[in-house]
C-alpha cells in the first residue's frame, strides 16, 4: 500500500479517484496554520507531530513537485549547514529525508507514555492534598519503580509493545536499523526517569508514610528516618576514606529541615515531626501554575502593542487570571467585584 | 493602569498579608521569565495549615553579573571582590534576595529568608570526623548529644514548635534555583527545595533525544523548523501562502486520469509495480504519437531510475 494512503487513513483497496478528490482535504496543515512547535512550550513538538506526522510523505510528494531538486534522502545533512544556502519551501523539503521520517516517528511513539504521565498529573493531581495522596500512594500501593508510565516504556521493547512500531515497520527501508535506534531512545529515557523518579526513595519523599493513617506504614517510616539520621551521623564522624564524600552526597537530600524532622522524631516529639514533614511534603505539586501565569502576562502583551508592561500590570493580570481556580486551588485574598 | 484597579490590588495585598502574617510554615512556588525585557519573577504563597495560596508581589530581578558601587550592602571581603569583578552567581543572590523580599511582604516584614535558621537550642550543622554522638534515653526526657571539637552540646528539640519557620521552595531545575539551594543547604538553614517534576520529564525527553543513538537532535531540529513552516518566515505566515499555492497548482497541473499525468506516475507506476509500468507504457503505445511516446518512455526511465528513491510509493513487502 502506498505510504500516502496508509498515512492518511484511506482504505487499503481504495481507488485513485477517491484518494485524489480526498487528500487535500485531508491535508489539515496546508488549509490551516495548525500549531507552530515552541521550543519554550511543553509537549508542543509532540502536539505538533500528531498533526504533522501523518501529512509526511503527502507534503514530501507537493514540494518535490513544486520545488524539484535532489531527492532529499540523498542529500540532507546538517540542518544548520543546510540552512546556509537554504531557506523556505526548498529547505523544507530537503529536511523530509527517509531518516527524518523514521526518528520523528521513532522519538514520537516512544514519547507517548511520559506525554500520557504528564497529562495524568495535571489532571488528577492539581492540588496539595492530591499530591501528598499521589506520594502517599506511591509509597503504599506500588512504588515508583513499578509506576505506570515507567511500565509503559518498558513495553515497549516487549512483543506486546513492538506492536505500536508495526505501521511503522512497514515503511522503513532498515527495520535493524531503526530497531536499534529505538532501542537506544527507549533505554536513554527510561534511565533518566528512573534516575528522576528515585526521588521518591530519598528524604524526606520516602517519609510520607508517617502523615498517612496506616500505621504500619508509619512505623516503617519512623523507623526509616531514625535509621537514615543514625546513619549520616556515623558517616560524618567516621575518619575512613571516602566517609566525608559520601556524607556530602547523602545531605543533598537528607538536608537540614530532613535532619531535624528525624531528631524530632528520635527524640519521641512525634507530632512536631509530623507538623515539619507536612510543611515539607504537602506542597503545590508543580509550578505549571506559575507557568500559567507567565502564559497569561505574554498572551496579554501580544495585545497591547508598544505600551510597556510595568510591574502593577502584571500582578493586575496573575491576580486575576483564572490560573488557581483551574487548578482547584483556593484563592483566599482574592478580590472579586 | 486605572485608580480602581490599584486600589485592587491593594485591597489583594493586604488580604494576602492579613492571611499569611500569623503563619510560620509556607511553600512558595516560584519561577522567572522575561516580561517587557525584564525578569521578573512570579510567586505563589502556599499554606499546608490553611490549605490557602496569594500572590506575592512581582519582583524584578536585574540582570547582569557586576555590582555596581554602592548598590547593595556587602561584607569587606566580598566587596574586595565585587570591586575586582570576580563575584560568581550573582544572578543566583538577586533570586534569593527577590523571595526574601516576598516573604517579608506576605509576612508584613516578619520573616525573610534569613529568619529561617533552627531554634537557639538546635545546630545542624553536620559532624565533623573525630566528634562524636551519643543518643540519650531517659523517662522524662530524650535527646541527642553531641561533642563537636571537644565541646559538649545537647539538641534541644523541643523548642521547635509551631512558631519555627519552615519555607518549601519549589523551583524549576535551573542554575539559578540549583545555585541558591547549594548556598542555603550550606546553611544549614530551615528551608527546604524542591524541584518541579514536569520540567524534570521534559528535561528527561531532551536529553534522551541528545544522547540516543541516531541523529534525534537533527530530526528535532529538521521537524520543528517544517512543522512550524506555516507561521515563518518572521512569524508573516508568507511560506503558508506559498505552501497553499504549491498545493493549488499541484492539483491543477496534475490528475488522476492515468494517461493524462503524472499524478498516476506517482501514485501507482512508481510503486514498485513493474507491470503497471509496463501496462502504462503500451497502452501509451496504442493512443500517443510516435513523438509523444518517445517522452513518454524518457519519462518513465526516468521514473525507474528514481523508484527506490521514492519511499511514499514503496510498498509493505519491502519490509
């Protein structure tokens, strides 16, 4: 089956006819501007690629039509390099090469299960409450290591999971090829949010038991936090080799307010240890809202023109947004008309 | 910017204080961005007891990496190297210097980020090696004894209580935050950072797309300038128009009828299959000239020649 009409979803035994009155309505990007990939906006190449990927090989076909020339897979090279003698449509095509087709799909499908964790969390753990739950969760039901979007992408180097790279397969020209480069992308991002996930092993995250009402579970953390504090203590009075080092590393995370919630606890202040940890561990759980907020301030300087943006028309702005209550988080001073 | 709408956000600035000047532990979400050139930074006051965020006041944060004279009170030896232009992490002091300043706006000038040591009682300065520890258990009371340099010190920590400060600072995982975190855990100070976990996995993306084998950062670099081709150049959106008008003559030069164009070239005799190619060619044969036969067969040459260079008309056996 011809690339075009698997990508744009025509049926297999469809007819030229048919597919030469349908595909420019189907070619979404050449009627409509669509989104514009911002370096600076999360997840905006892969909003982009939804739209754009499956328009590959149709736009590929129009500018090598339009622009004629050498047939990119044979002559694409650096981009930047590229771009010295290029600009505009013939640049364009140029950058559509058979490797371009491959990684962007490759990057895209392999992405999907951290897009997935990302749009979770904004949705389902928008306040502070959600995320001392979500942590408490994490520290109960499963633990990091066993969370979802990691599992995902793990799968994806499992039969069960290869299955999402079968449409692909079918239009490379080196499956060795590019399985190998899936395989690489896939463990490069999974150790890196393995390596971020961990966090939630190390103080105070790997605590929050102790504000949960299992009990055992609370047990499991006192006893955790005491043995964590006996342990940096021998390490920073032992005189071996390499002690201090290691000492050095352990208080990036066990640091002065993690130290005195277990001296608390050690010394039987058991609510006083609670009240720190809450006051470290329940917290907003992202600074998308502060994000948003900029977002807000940017979007209305669009419309202002020249006119300067002093500092009393920003705090106007953020007091006013819609930012916290979208995220179901109370607005106490807020001044409503 | 109206009368009304300052006299707003005065009425929100004191509503803020009055809920935030009585409490001792707070989460502060910050971060900065460019706004009319300047930096400013945006702050959001969280409180666990309340469950209850404000705004803090807008800073600007000014740019640079040079002290002028006479611009901030410096200790002797740091203004020695201000005046020698080898102060570091300069931009690092002007962000914690911004959220002490918030806090003492939102606190009515009760705390600033100096206020957030441990009681008197209480040293948490880490071991040094040769001290020792000892952990004393009695009926009334526990507490952690220490000698540090031969001198004797017991932990009192039963004078943390609720009025102590605590300060939760969430950040994005920048320079600047990483700088002013190293800085207030050298501290040892009651302040506690934590780093935002969403910028974390965007960051995770990009340097998976960096380090894997495979040329992604080019892709990356190739897909983002093509797919954000109909708002260049200069954000005119003029490729777009040019873009539509490739489309508009590509679909009135070309058709669908086999023999009257290339379209039926490129969408199935360059498929790999050879006996339409074949088949075109004669039926060519029974209905053009001589003439136009003999372009026809260049064409189609032509055609062959590129075939395995053409990848939209490949097909799945291939694979």
């Amino acid at each position: 089956m011809p690339k075009i009409i698997q990508d744009l979803g025509f049926p297999e035994d469809a007819s030229a006819e048919l597919v030469w009155q349908e595909f420019p309505l189907r070619l979404t990007t050449w009627r409509i501007k669509e989104l514009a990939v911002k370096q600076s906006r999360w997840f905006s190449w892969h909003d982009a690629a939804s739209v754009q990927l499956p328009e590959f090989w149709s736009a590929r076909m129009i500018l090598e039509w339009y622009c004629g020339g050498a047939n990119p897979d044979a002559t694409c090279q650096q981009f930047n390099k590229m771009r010295e003698d290029l600009g505009g449509l013939e640049l364009a095509f140029k950058c559509l090469s058979q490797e371009t087709f491959e990684n962007a799909h490759v990057m895209y499908i392999c992405s999907e299960p951290c897009r997935g964790w990302y749009s979770w969390h904004i949705e389902h753990v928008k306040t502070a409450q959600d995320n001392l739950r979500y942590q408490l969760h994490l520290s109960r039901s499963i633990t990091w290591q066993s969370e979802w979007h990691l599992r995902e992408l793990a799968e994806l180097l499992s039969p069960r999971g290869w299955s999402k790279f079968n449409k692909l397969m079918i239009s490379v020209l080196n499956p060795d090829g590019v399985a190998k480069k899936i395989f690489s992308f896939v463990t490069q991002l999974l150790g890196r949010r393995c390596a971020s996930l961990s966090r939630h092993s190390s103080p105070p995250y790997c605590y929050v038991g102790l504000l949960g009402s299992d009990m055992a579970s609370a047990r499991a953390a006192g006893d955790l936090m005491i043995s964590d504090l006996t342990a940096l203590l021998h390490l920073e009075v032992s005189t071996m080799d390499q002690a201090q080092n290691l000492a050095a590393d352990l208080r990036l995370t066990l640091d002065a307010c993690s130290r005195l919630a277990s001296m608390l606890l050690w010394d039987g202040h058991h609510e006083k240890s609670k009240a720190l940890l809450k006051a470290l561990l329940v917290t907003i759980p992202d600074s998308k809202c502060i994000e948003d907020c900029h977002q807000v301030v940017r979007v209305a300087r669009k419309n202002r023109g020249n006119e300067k943006m002093t500092l009393p028309a920003v705090q106007y702005l953020i007091e006013n947004s819609k930012v916290l209550s979208q995220r179901d988080l109370q607005h106490g001073p807020e001044v409503t008309r | 910017m109206s009368v009304w709408q300052s006299k707003m956000l005065a009425l929100y600035k004191s509503r803020a204080e009055l809920a935030f000047r009585f409490l001792n532990h707070f989460c502060v979400v910050t971060d900065s961005s460019c706004h009319g050139c300047k930096d400013t930074l945006i702050s959001l006051f969280y409180s666990p007891v309340l469950n209850n965020c404000a705004f803090a006041t807008c800073q600007f944060m000014k740019p640079g990496k040079v002290i002028q004279p006479f611009e901030m009170d410096l200790d002797e030896h740091i203004e020695y190297l201000a005046a020698r232009r080898e102060v570091t992490r300069l931009h690092a002091y002007r962000f914690m210097q911004a959220v002490s300043h918030q806090v003492s706006q939102m606190t009515s000038g009760k705390f600033c980020l100096s206020s957030f040591k441990p009681p008197r009682g209480i040293c948490l300065k880490p071991l040094s090696p040769g001290d020792s520890f000892e952990h004393i258990t009695s009926s009334t009371d526990n507490h952690l004894q220490v000698k540090r340099g031969g001198a004797l010190e017991t932990q009192d920590t039963a004078c943390f209580d609720d009025g102590t400060p605590v300060l939760t600072l969430v950040m994005d995982q920048g320079s600047t935050g990483m700088a002013a975190m190293a800085y207030l855990q050298s501290l040892d100070v009651l302040v506690h950072c934590s780093f935002d976990k969403v910028h974390r996995c965007i960051r995770d993306l990009k340097l998976a797309s960096q380090h894997a084998s495979g040329n992604f950062g080019q892709t990356t670099l190739m897909t983002s300038f093509v797919w954000s081709l109909n708002y260049k150049p200069f954000k005119s959106g003029a490729w777009f128009e040019e873009k539509k008008c490739a489309l508009n003559s590509f679909l009135a030069s070309e058709t669908s009828v086999p023999e009257l164009g290339s379209w039926y070239n490129f969408w199935h005799v360059m498929g790999g299959c050879w006996f339409l190619c074949l088949a075109s060619l004669v039926y060519c044969c029974c209905i053009l000239s001589l003439e136009s036969l003999g372009q026809g067969f260049g064409h189609l040459q032509e055609v062959h020649a590129q075939d395995h260079s053409r990848p939209w008309f490949s097909r799945g056996c291939q694979c």
